[in-house]
C-alpha cells in the first residue's frame, strides 16, 4: 500500500467514525442552521449580525443547558448575501439533525424570497426579522413566513411618519420632494410600493434611485440629488453601500440630518467610515438599538469569561450584534412555546412552525430574559405573522447611536389594506388556499 | 444645463481615471503573457487590505502579532536579495570608489528600514510608508508564487487554460485576503483631502463640484502610466516582455527567459494593484467591494484594446464619462418612457458602450489588428 493509499484509507475510517459519533449524539438536539454571511462585500455587516445569533445559542447551551435540555446545535452556512449561495445552504442544510431544521433565517430578502416557495413544500418556517416580503405578515396567505418586528412598510411608514412630526404634520409635506436611494434588489425596491402610496396621499413627490451592487459607485446618484435637492433623502442600502452614501452625501454637501435609513442602514459599520460626514445621519430603529442590557451580562459570565465568545467583548453590544442576539432570542422563545404542545425533545420544523405563530412575550418574559430595554412586547397571530409594528429614530452624534424619537406605531389604515390586497394577488397567482384566520386558535 | 453636464462630465472623467489604474494591471499581464489575468481585482483587493492592516488604521482591533512578523521577514528578504543582486552587479563591473559609495549607501538604507521597522512596531503599527514598502515586497514573492506554483506548469498552453488557472488564483487570493487580514471595512488614510471644491462659482450657480482627493489620484495615476510606458519602450526587460508576448516559444528560443520574464510582468502588475488598492482604499474604505471594481476594468479593456497602455487610459476616461453622463441625462428619459422603477443603468451602459466600438473597431481602440494567414 503506497503511502497515499494508506493516508485516504485512514480518513475514510475517521470520517465514517465521526459520522457515527455524530448520530449517536444526536438524539437530544434540535438542529438549526444559519444563513449568514463573514465574507464578500457585505461581511462587514455580516459578521456582527453573526456573532450575536451563535453566543445566543452559545448561551442558551452553556446557561441553560439547552431549550428544556434539549441542546441546540448551530450550524454557519456562508451565503455571501448571494441568492443562489443561500439556496444552495438551505438545501445542505434543511435536512440536519434528529428532525431537520427548526426554522430558517435568511438574512436576505433576496434569499427569502426564493425560500418562501421552498417553505410550504419543506416545511420548515422562514423567520425574515425586520426584512423580507412585506406582505408576507398576512400569515392567512404566507403560512411559513414570519417578518417578525417589523416589515419594510412598517420601516418606512415609522421614517415618513417621524418626518411629519418634524414638519409639523402630514399635510405640511405637500410640495416636498424625498428621494429613496435603494439597493437595487428585492431588498431595496420593498418600500417603494409603501412611499408611493403616502406620496399619494400627501402630495409630496417621490423618486426611486437605485444604486447597483455592491453601491460603491454612486457619484451619478448623488450629483443627481445636487442639482435636484430634495427635502429629504430615504436610504435603503446594505454594507459598504451606506457608508458610500454617507461619504457621497458629505461630498455634495447635502445635509446629513436631512438623511433617513432604514434599520440595516443604522448600525457602526454603516457610519464610521464615513468619519465626521456622518455626523447627524439619522436612521430607524427595529426596535433595541446598541448598549448593553440584562443578557448582556450573563454573555460576559457565561461565555466571554471563559474565552468562548464570537465576538470581541468591546463589539458586544453593537447594533447588529444586539439584533443577532434578537433574532436567536426569537427563534428559541419560539422552540420553547412550541415544546408545551409537543414536549420538550428536538422538534420538527412544523411544529417550530406552531410556535412562532402562537409565540407571545410580554414585558415581564421579556425582562426575565434580560431583553428589557431593547424590545417592546409582542404577539403573533395567524394573521399577524409581524407580531408588533413600533420603532424609534436614532441619529449619529459622531461617536455613538442617539435615540432621538419616541416610539411609533407603522399605520395600519395604510398598510393593511395594502397588505391584503398584495397577499391575495400572490395567493391567486399561485393558486393558495388561503387559511380562515379566524377558525384558527 | 451646461452647469450640472459639466460637473457630471467632470466627476465622470476622474472616475475614469481611476478605473484606468485597474485595467493598467489587465493590461500589462496580457501584454507580457497573453493571459487574461482575473486575479486582478483580488491582487488590488490583497494589496490594499495588507497596506491597510500594516499601517494600523484598524478601529482598535489588533491584527495578529505573527502577520507583522511575517511581513517584516519578508520586507527584509526582498531589501537583501536588492542588495545582494546590486553587489553581485558591482563585483561583475569591478568595484571603483563611487561604487563602493552606492554599496555603503544601499547598506546603511537597508539598516534603517529594518531599524524602524523594528522600532515602530514596538509602537503597535507602522507608518503608511513601511506598510507600503512591506506590501511591495508581498505583492513580489506572491507574483513569485504564482509563477513557480501556478503558471510554470502551464508554459505553452492555450490561453484560456491560463485564463481559467487565474480564476483559481483569483477565489484562492479573495479567501486567502479576507483570512489573513479580516473582513471588516479597514481605512487607509492617504490625507487625500476630502472637503469638495467648488469651481467658477461665478459662472455657474452653485459652481461645480469637483473632489479634490480624485485629482490627486488622478495625478498618480498618470504618473504611473508615464512611468510604465517608458519602462515598455526604453529599456531591455520592456522589450524582453514586448517579445514574450508575441510569442512564448519563439522568445524562449533566442534566449528570452520566460520564467523571469514572467516574474517581473506579474510583480509589475502586483504594484499597480497596490496603486490601485491604496488609492480606492483610501477612497471607498477597505472592503471586499474593492475586488470588484475589477469588472469595471473589462468594458475599459474592451474599449481600449487588451494590449494598449494609452488605451486604458482613453478607455478609461470613456467608460467613465459615458456612465456618469448616461446615469444623469438619459436615464431620466428611459425610466420617462418605459416606465422603469428608477435609473440605475450605468452597470450595464459601460458594456453596451464598449460593444458598440466593437462593432466598429472589433480590436478596440488602441489595440493590435491581429491579421492570420491561413
């Protein structure tokens, strides 16, 4: 046996070995994959959001010992905010574990779109916090999408509404004109439909301009905006395109405080390079913003000060750590709600699926949780598949995230019947059967 | 009107010149080897992101002890085999006193980049300077590699296997990059001057708009290009190179080296990638994306030929000032009639722009007409 023959051998047997190992553990574990992304141009983004999701579930293990002693095993798929990458992750993973994947996080509108026809089919639910469809809350229609704490409706009815208070009321913003500069994806092109509809209603006029993957070129954008100015500009980009906007603005010299984001839009990474020009940038919140709360604290005992943390301790506490913590938080709240139906053991995705739709966390559960502070309380129904629609504005002093504005409600006169009319023509389109709400317990 | 065409034109042309400095480094490997090198955009990528951790504008987060080691070792094997190759030159010519004068002052040098390079990292960080120099060297030894790994193996093969060996090369560089150095958006901070200037205020209302760091980039730029079209035509490894392309085999035959040949064209091309990479790093911040204004490059090379210098740089300007212009006059007018959900043409108009000179000159602007007897 030649010495390559003798080395393929041994690492079969060892794999084969592992493989083994592997499913004989397996028995208690509730397997759940990550969609995520620590490389290509979005990584910046990427990584934080990434860090907080794996020291949740790190935690729940290390402190809890698991969801009921059911142990989570986490598994990274790395899309590279690339569609067809993420769909290739699913199908790898989807399948893991005693009872494959609890649920899914695509981290991706694009992502999520393509996976909202594979869900029905698989069974497995999407979990698209703060993106995605937004009519895909309307859980009569979309049975196994969740856009829990807000839709990018909600997002951009919570900045319009802010943008009225400031101008002293809706009707004062007849004549304005806001400019919405976009990724130019799924993602970017959600509000529009929303930005329309108040343009409509309140006479301010609108326009849409995309900017090209990744958005590091947007000199054409903003010398536009120059010669245009606009009242205010919406800024719906994702990675390196925010703080290109930031750094465009600031060369063009229009007023940074004038500038909207969305909730991707407002975290470090999106200001800080932009360095001073960033300075008054203002951006909604999905709810928690950045700092330090309860859960904060058991992270640091329970996991940084054993060095098995993901993150470095002076980055836990950012914006898009806190909402990776959030988004993990979510999903095992909802394992847990699902567990008291069907018993506390590694649950399928269907029965994930129960969960999220019937999970509740009050103010009490949420404190308990240590997530005081950071989100306001919510409740999912079968035809409210959002759970609640608030969120804040927050500006960039130059050195941190100052939350500026009292909460907000997203107004479901505008956006339910927006909502109802977009979910039924998907409905038709592919031929549902639309689920009776109001049979459903 | 002539206000806002002008500012755009303007902004237009000096992003131009930028895409230029990444097509510069297409050019010079297709001119030398035929091969079209997709490795570009991860060299710049790679340069900037090494440039940008060395010289320690990192956010507080501390790069690994044993890169700056490493970059240190390598920075003092390239300043010894320059000096061991000057001193072999000067023991063939025999040594006169002003020989010996340039061997004390290359030694005394080569000590005082060690010496502060040794000194500041005690500081934590390097100076921009040494982290360039350092990157310099990197970007040597892995044109090194890639010659002896990668292009060694595959000496008179069809270009499109070469082709194909660069993308390799390119996936392995992008990972390989984001590993060593991180993900993140690092800064490198060139003092390019960021504050906008407004021209003929008094002509125009509001003036126009020029940024004053893409000037700056922009007088690089062309000093680079000056300096790569006198190193092509004036001296001997420029025509070495000239010859190589034209023909690997009949090169080799009357004594060309092809290995060395190829070495010096990849480590040509690994500095203009450092050019490239420091200035749109300090541009756009270090991130990933950087890669990616390689695709930039290819309507450019489309447009100026694969093997022309000055037509880079035309192409360049073209391709530049043809997008921004599309983006803010015509787009209004297509999204008018057709009805589209905004602009965002000018990804697609560089290409269409480019493919319409195809029509006409099929070998590009500036390239070589290939005429085949058959």
């Amino acid at each position: 046996m030649t010495l390559r023959k003798a080395v393929l051998l041994g690492a079969s047997i060892a794999a084969a070995g592992l493989a083994l190992a592997s499913t004989a553990q397996a028995q208690n574990e509730q397997f759940i994959p990550g969609l995520i992304y620590r490389t290509g141009a979005y990584a910046p983004n990427g990584i934080p959001f990434a860090n907080g999701v794996a020291d949740y579930y790190a935690l729940v293990n290390e402190r809890d010992g698991g969801i009921n002693g059911v142990k989570i095993v986490y598994e990274e798929c790395d899309t590279g905010y690339a569609t067809d990458r993420g769909v290739e992750c699913y199908e790898r993973l989807k399948n893991k574990g005693p009872t494959g994947a609890a649920y899914v996080n695509p981290l991706s509108t694009g992502i999520t779109f393509a996976l909202t026809e594979k869900a029905p089919i698989d069974k497995i639910p999407v979990i698209s916090m703060g993106y995605g469809r937004s009519e895909s809350r309307d859980g009569s229609v979309f049975q196994w999408n969740f856009p829990l704490l807000g839709t990018y409706w909600s997002a951009a009815d919570i900045i319009m509404q802010h943008i009225a208070l400031k101008e002293g009321g809706f009707d004062k913003l007849k004549g304005k004109k806001i400019v919405l500069v976009y990724h130019d994806s799924p993602y970017g092109k959600e509000p529009i439909a929303l930005l329309e509809q108040r343009a409509k209603m309140h006479g301010f006029t609108f326009t849409p301009m995309p900017v090209t993957h990744p958005g590091v070129e947007q000199k054409a954008t903003w010398l536009q905006i120059r010669q245009n100015r606009p009242d205010y500009v919406l800024l719906w980009g994702w990675g390196v395109m925010n703080s290109t906007s930031i750094k465009e603005a600031a060369a063009v010299g229009f007023p940074r405080d004038k500038m909207f984001g969305v909730w991707w839009s407002g975290a470090e990474p999106d200001v800080r390079p932009a360095e001073g020009g960033a300075k008054g940038y203002h951006a909604a919140m999905l709810q928690h913003g950045a700092g330090q709360f309860g859960v904060h604290a058991d992270l640091k005992k329970y996991l940084y000060d054993k060095g098995k943390g993901s993150a470095k301790w002076d980055e836990v506490g950012e914006v898009l750590y806190n909402r990776g913590l959030v988004n993990a938080m979510l999903g095992v709240e909802a394992i847990r709600k699902a567990q008291t139906k069907f018993g506390k053991k590694p649950l399928t995705g269907e029965q994930v699926r129960w969960g999220i739709e019937n999970l509740e966390l009050s103010a009490a559960r949420l404190k308990e949780l240590g997530f005081d502070g950071m989100l306001q309380p919510l409740k999912v129904t079968c035809s409210d598949h959002e759970g609640t629609r608030a969120g804040r504005i927050q500006q960039w002093d130059g050195a941190k995230w100052v939350v500026v504005s009292d909460w907000y409600q997203s107004d479901d006169t505008v956006l339910k019947p927006m909502v109802n009319a977009a979910a039924k023509k998907y409905a038709d389109e592919k031929k549902l059967t639309v689920r009776d709400c109001s049979k459903e317990s | 009107m002539l206000g806002p065409f002008l500012e755009t034109l303007i902004g237009g042309l000096l992003t131009g010149v930028l895409y230029s400095l990444v097509a510069l480094g297409f050019v010079l490997i297709f001119k030398a080897s035929g091969v079209f090198n997709f490795a570009q955009g991860a060299m710049v990528l790679f340069a900037a992101l090494t440039i940008a951790r060395l010289s320690g504008e990192i956010d507080g987060k501390e790069v690994h002890l044993a890169n700056f080691v490493v970059a240190a070792a390598i920075l003092g094997v390239a300043v010894a085999f320059i000096g061991w190759y000057a001193w072999r030159e000067y023991i063939a010519r025999g040594a006169g006193p002003g020989e010996r004068r340039k061997m004390q002052v290359l030694a005394a040098v080569g000590a005082l980049v060690g010496g502060i390079a040794a000194y500041s990292y005690g500081k934590g960080a390097w100076p921009l300077w040494l982290a360039i120099a350092a990157t310099a060297a990197i970007m040597g030894l892995l044109a090194y590699a890639i010659e002896r790994l990668v292009l060694r193996h595959l000496v008179n093969q069809e270009g499109i296997i070469l082709f194909m060996a660069t993308l390799g090369i390119a996936n392995f560089l992008d990972g390989f990059g984001q590993t060593l150095w991180g993900s993140d958006i690092y800064k490198i901070n060139l003092g390019l001057p960021k504050d906008p200037l407004f021209l003929f205020e008094g002509v125009f209302p509001g003036g126009l708009l020029v940024d004053p760091g893409e000037l700056v980039a922009a007088a690089i730029a062309a000093g680079l290009v000056v300096v790569l079209a006198i190193f092509f035509q004036k001296t001997r490894v420029g025509r070495a190179l000239r010859a190589v392309a034209d023909d690997h085999a009949a090169a080799q035959s009357v004594g060309i080296p092809l290995n060395t040949i190829w070495l010096i064209v990849w480590t040509v091309s690994g500095l203009v990638a450092l050019a490239a990479g420091l200035i749109w790093g300090a541009k756009l911040g270090v991130q990933f994306s950087i890669s990616l204004i390689a695709l930039k490059a290819l309507p450019v090379l489309i447009l100026g030929g694969f093997t022309s210098v000055p037509g880079a740089i035309v192409g360049g300007l073209i391709i530049g000032a043809g997008e921004k212009l599309s983006e803010v006059f015509l787009a209004p007018i297509l999204v008018k009639q057709f009805d589209l959900a905004g602009g965002g043409i000018e990804n697609w108009f560089a290409y269409m722009l480019a493919l319409v000179f195809l029509l006409f000159r099929p070998q590009g602007l500036f390239g070589e007409r290939i005429i085949e007897r058959v």
